[in-house]
C-alpha cells in the first residue's frame, strides 16, 4: 500500500510539480540574459581587470568569483582567476582554475597558461603536453613554441627543444630567439652550429641596421627575414643550455 501511495506522490509530482520546477528555472536563466544582468557582468569584469592592473588582488578575485557564482560556466573567468593566483603564486588554485578553464572551452591560452605554472613548479613533462596541445589548436603563436623549448630542455631532449627555437624564428625572426638557439649550441660545445648561428644573427642585426638607414620600418624587415628563415634547414643539437620562455600568461577576451 505505502509502495503504490509512493508511486501515485512521484506521478503526481511529475505531472504537477515538475514543470513549476521547469518554468521557474527558464524564468531564471532568461533573467539573466536580461540587459540588467549584461550590464551587472560587465560592471564586475571592469573592477576585476582595474583591481588586476591596481595591485589589488582581493577585490580582482571577489569580482571574479561573483561572476562565477551568477555564471559557472565562464571560462574566461576561470582564466582571468588562474592568472590572479599564478601572480599570487597560489599555483595550485591556479592549475585548477586553468583545468577547469580548459574544460569549459578548448582554448589554447587555458592550455598555454597551465604549461606555465608546471614549468614553474617543476612538473616538465606536463608542461611539455599542455604546449603541444595548445600548439595544435593555435600554432602561429612564437612565445608556445620558445614556451616548449624550456619545457624540452629541462627533459633533456636538446634536439626537440632546439626545432621548436626554429619553429618560433620562422614565425618571428627574432635575434633574442636566435641568441637562445646559440646559448645551446654553445652549451653543447657544437661548433658548427655556433658558427653558422653567430653568423645568422650578424647578417640579421647587419640588416635592421642597414634597413634602419635607409628608413625602412623594422617590422618588415622582421617580416622578409622570417620568410627567409623559413626555408632555412634546422640544425640537430646535443646538448643542454638556458631557453627563456616568453612566460606571460594569456589573458583571456571577456565574453
């Protein structure tokens, strides 16, 4: 008797309760996309990223966290609250805000952003990860592939690491990424590859001042050597040297 007045209670809950439950909740979520609430988020994404800029961590992360709570799905504030704690160097709560970042929207700054934080706590092989995928979804970026280098240096894989330096200057022919290249061909005692790389970088530097007498802008000089570094060959290596990563965390676009 109790088990069939149980059934007849979820029926009736179901054919009267349920689409309250239904109603209500779509009220609430079409409340949210009401222009108070835009305006509200907007108003709290200005005082996390004034906060940010001011110094003031705290008032950052009680902006962030209320657009959280009105918004659990943002994945640009899961990214913006990584980067407050890795500032902070809280880079646990940071690799859970990226990870969840990254769970939300396969983004590869979230990707890129997380690489940091475990080169920065000794975690190699996972940073190495976290910047090929995120290089798979945005490969046109220098500062994921010099990123990787670190990360391939500090496992030992001098020539991995050496290939992304490469990949980088072919996007950007920059000397400092040329400059990295020969530290580790230095480190290496690799004479050959130093030679050739102390040359590449006085041709380069030769140029940009050639290219500045004659008034032409620096950025398309950059541009003709980078398509000439492209189809430049890559040179292995054997050793380990210093790579510096542009480490500088992602900031992600407000929604």
């Amino acid at each position: 008797m109790i088990a069939i007045l149980l059934i007849v209670a979820f029926l009736t809950f179901l054919i009267f309760g349920y689409p309250v439950i239904l109603a209500k909740r779509k009220k609430e979520e079409e409340a949210e996309k009401s222009p108070h609430f835009d305006a509200q988020m907007k108003k709290l994404w200005n005082i996390a990223q004034d906060s940010m800029k001011e110094r003031k961590p705290l008032r950052a992360e009680k902006a962030l966290l209320t657009i959280l709570k009105f918004d659990e799905k943002n994945a640009a504030a899961y990214n913006r609250l990584g980067i407050l704690y890795a500032k902070e160097q809280k880079f646990d709560e940071a690799i859970e805000c990226f990870e969840i970042a990254q769970s939300l929207d396969n983004n590869p700054s979230s990707l890129h952003n997380a690489g940091l934080i475990y080169l920065e706590t000794g975690a190699y092989e996972k940073a190495e990860m976290a910047f090929k995928q995120a290089l798979e979804l945005e490969g046109g970026v220098p500062a994921r592939f010099i990123a990787l280098a670190k990360a391939e240096e500090k496992l030992g894989k001098r020539k991995e690491a050496i290939d992304a330096l490469e990949s980088a200057y072919e996007l950007e022919a920059s000397t400092t990424t040329l400059r990295q290249i020969l530290a580790l061909y230095e480190a290496s005692g690799d004479e050959e590859g130093i030679e050739d790389t102390t040359l590449r970088i006085n041709n380069q530097l030769a140029a940009l001042e050639r290219k500045k007498k004659e008034g032409v802008p620096k950025r398309r000089v950059i541009r003709r050597a980078s398509r000439a570094a492209a189809k430049a060959s890559k040179k292995p290596l054997n050793s380990s040297s210093s790579v510096s990563p542009r480490a500088r965390l992602v900031r992600p676009k407000k929604p």
